[in-house]
C-alpha cells in the first residue's frame, strides 16, 4: 500500500508522468492501435497450433480470410472513391490501374509467369503489411505534437525491421514448405550470414526506438501518451510471430491475417466517418448509430459486397479463361497494395 501512495505522490510532484493514451478513444486503441488482439489471440491459442494446421473441424484460415481480411481490401474503394472525388487521387489510380493489373497477370499466366508473378504480389504483400503498423505510429504521433527529429527517429525505428521481416518471412515459408512452391508463391531460402545481419539491422531499430520514445516522456509535461512504445512493441512482436516463427506458423498467420485487417477495417472507418464529402449512402447514415454498431455496420457492408464480387462476379469470366476469376481476385490485392501507398500519404491528406 505504502508503495502505492509513494507512486501517486511521485505523480504527484512531477517525478512521474500519468501513462495515457492521448486523446485517443477506447476505440481507437482497442481496434486500430491493438488490431483487436484480445478478441482472438487467446482463442487461436486455446485451439492450438496442430488444429489449425489440421484443418479440423473447418478451415480456419479460410474463414480468417473471408470474414476479416476480405473486406478489409474492399475497403480501400470506399476510400478510393472519395479521394478520386475530391480530386486528391488521379482518376487513373481507380478502375484504370485495377484494369492495367489484370491485363498484366492474364500476360503473365499465358506466358506461364503467373507464379513469378503471384511470388511478387505477396511479397510485396509482406511489406504492405509492415508499412501499414508505421502508418498507425503516424495517425498517433501526429497529433501528439511530434517534433521532426521524433519523426526522423520514428521513422528508421520501423524501416530497419522491415528487411528481417520481408526477406525472412519468405525464408520461413522455404524450410516450412521443404522449398516447395505452392499456388500462389515460390519460396526463397537466405543465407544464414544474411538473415543474421538483418536480424542486427532490426535490433538496431528497435534500440532507435526505445531511444525515441525515452525522448518523447522526457518531453512530456504532466503525462506521456505510450500509444508509440505499445505500436512500436506490438510491431515488433506481432511481425516476428505472424512472419518468422515456425513453431507458430499457422496460429502466427492467422493473428496477423486478422490484426492486420482489423486494424485496417478500424482506421478506414474512423477516418471516413469523419468527413461529409463522400457520396456514400452509409457514410450519412451511420453516424446516428453508437459507435461500435456503426463500425459493425461498416464491416458488414463491406463483406457483403466483397463476397458478391468474389462469388457471383468474378467467376463468370472463367468460361473464357480457367483461372480468371482467379486473376481477378488478385489484381483487387495487388491494386489494394498499390492504391495504399498513395491513399494514406500525406499528399492524398485526411
């Protein structure tokens, strides 16, 4: 008790800072900075990683997949349209680009480089992935009052994981698959040496990190806003276990299937719900429902379109071509991928 009070007292005097999240809503930590976590991890590990992996009583990857991850790419068209609207992002960027995508894997799969060029869209994946958890460090640093050299700082703290990650997540897939190539990758194996510098690389970001967030309570007055540290830890540890860890392939990639969407799915919607130039119906609507079952709501929507497209649309174009709606199905991942490096820029704005 008296170590208690000797805390509050230090509070108190200034010797401590109150740890809080900002401004940020409950909300927002619990949807966009933490991906939802609590809702799933501990039930992926109580079914175990051989479940998983056994595909019993059902796919479960599947289902992560099509009620999570799925709409989270459609997402991006919600957000597409409006910025096309506004002005924001070239026209070109919307239903050309989709387009242009498809033309080149149906290229590719008739000049027997579709795998070649699958391999390259998931990797590219594997980045998108890591670049959306630095985006969610902006969405809350920038109101923070972060300084340029937090910034700068920030900045290498993140990027200098991304290699370990990118290459050793492939490397990962190559001893789990005995270097077999499935559907949709080739696995590529990397020399220990490599991996082990890269391994060095990310350790110095995260040294880069803790030092930057050091930085940030020393300037803090009364109370420090730890949204940083907890995205910078759950980057770190979310990636490794989603990407580089074998013993928990199955259990890693679904976490990281659904966190990742989830936290996509969540922004997406803050983000929108804030702005009245959208010529979407449910962006006028939703407001007037709490905040969770406007979100829910959302999701929704989202699902049903997307299983639409994916079940009903796609499919009709496979009596020409076997694997279109194959085709097609990627080219909306591959344009998601691409879309989003502009889409959440600062140039494109809020």
């Amino acid at each position: 008790m008296s170590n208690v009070i000797s805390i509050s007292d230090n509070i108190a005097k200034g010797t401590f800072k109150e740890l809080t999240f900002g401004r940020n809503s409950l909300f927002d930590v619990f949807f966009i900075l933490l991906g939802g976590l609590p809702l799933y991890i501990v039930l992926l590990w109580a079914i175990g990683e051989k479940t998983l992996l056994n595909n019993v009583p059902f796919d479960y990857a599947f289902w992560a997949n099509q009620i999570v991850s799925m709409p989270h790419v459609w997402a991006t068209y919600f957000r597409l349209s409006r910025k096309i609207n506004e002005g924001k992002i070239n026209y070109l960027m919307g239903f050309p680009a989709y387009i242009a995508i498809v033309a080149s894997l149906i290229a590719a799969t008739m000049y027997g480089f579709f795998l070649v060029a699958m391999t390259a869209v998931n990797v590219w994946q594997t980045y998108h992935y890591l670049r959306q958890t630095y985006g969610v460090s902006r969405f809350f640093a920038r109101p923070a009052g972060e300084t340029e050299q937090e910034r700068s700082l920030s900045f290498w703290a993140y990027h200098l994981g991304m290699p370990i990650f990118i290459l050793g997540r492939w490397n990962m897939l190559y001893i789990f698959w005995n270097g077999k190539p499935s559907d949709a990758i080739i696995p590529v194996g990397f020399p220990t040496p490599l991996l082990n510098s890269l391994w060095a690389l990310a350790f110095v970001g995260i040294a880069i990190g803790l030092y930057n967030e050091v930085i940030k309570y020393r300037r803090a007055h009364k109370s420090f806003d730890c949204s940083g540290l907890v995205n910078l830890t759950t980057y770190y540890v979310m990636h490794w276990y989603g990407f580089l860890s074998i013993e928990n392939y199955m259990t890693g990639f679904i976490a990281i299937t659904i966190f990742h969407a989830m936290q996509y799915l969540a922004i997406s919607w803050r983000l929108e719900n804030r702005q009245e130039t959208t010529h979407f119906v449910i962006y006028k609507v939703w407001k007037y429902f709490p905040t969770v079952a406007s979100f829910g709501l959302f999701w929704i929507i989202l699902y049903v379109v997307g299983d639409f497209a994916t079940t009903r649309i796609f499919p009709l174009g496979n009596f020409f071509m076997p694997v279109f709606a194959s085709i097609c199905l990627s080219s909306v991942s591959a344009h998601h991928y691409l879309v989003d490096t502009m889409l959440w820029g600062r140039k494109a704005g809020i």
